[in-house]
C-alpha cells in the first residue's frame, strides 16, 4: 500500500531540511506538487487508473483531467507501460535539471569548489 511511499517521501523531505537543500526539493517534487493540484480540483475523488480499451490501451474514465496520467491518456493512446516509463522519463529530468541548476547556483555563490 501506501505505506512504503510514505516512508520514503518522509525520508527524502527529511534529508532536504537537514541538507539545507530546500530549493532542490521543490525542484525534484515538482511533479508530485502538480499531482497534489490535480487531484485536488476532484477533491480527492478522483482515481488514477484508466480503462483497458483496444487491447494494451488505456483511456482516461474522467471528462476532465484529475492527474497526469489523465493528461498523458488524453495525449496519446499509451499502454501501462509507456505511461509509467514516460512518467519516470519526466521524473528523472526535472531531477537532472533541478540537480544542474542547484550546482550551477552553489559554483556560482563560490560555495562549491571543483
């Protein structure tokens, strides 16, 4: 269930406070932020699955969108595993940027020395 990804976002928002790193936390929680958003316009209602049409396809069962599973579904006709490999792909970007820009701004302030 939900209790393993709550251990594990407790521990991450924890090792951000401690690091004095939040601008890089809200960084890389950009997506669960806009997620949060999201599901709030449903009040929290609104579930993430889809429907299993044509096969290997899902579909959105929601007119509007309460996730961004529900944006990628309206995109394009993804299977499971396209969404999740495009929801990791996105996630590993907002980290790889978030993590240039923090080492960009900590060389830049002279508090990184290469």
């Amino acid at each position: 269930g939900d209790s393993l990804t709550f251990l594990i976002g407790a521990s991450i928002i924890t090792s951000v406070i401690i690091g004095n790193i939040e601008r890089f936390g809200l960084f890389v929680f950009t997506i669960w932020i806009l997620e949060f958003i999201l599901k709030a316009r449903s009040k929290f209602k609104a579930r993430s699955l889809g429907m299993l049409k044509h096969g290997n396809i899902l579909e959105t069962p929601y007119r509007k969108n309460y996730s961004l599973i529900h944006i990628l579904m309206r995109f394009n006709r993804f299977s499971e595993k396209q969404i999740t490999l495009i929801l990791i792909a996105v996630q590993f970007l907002i980290c790889f940027i978030s993590l240039f820009l923090y080492l960009a701004f900590l060389s830049q302030s002279g508090e990184l020395k290469i």
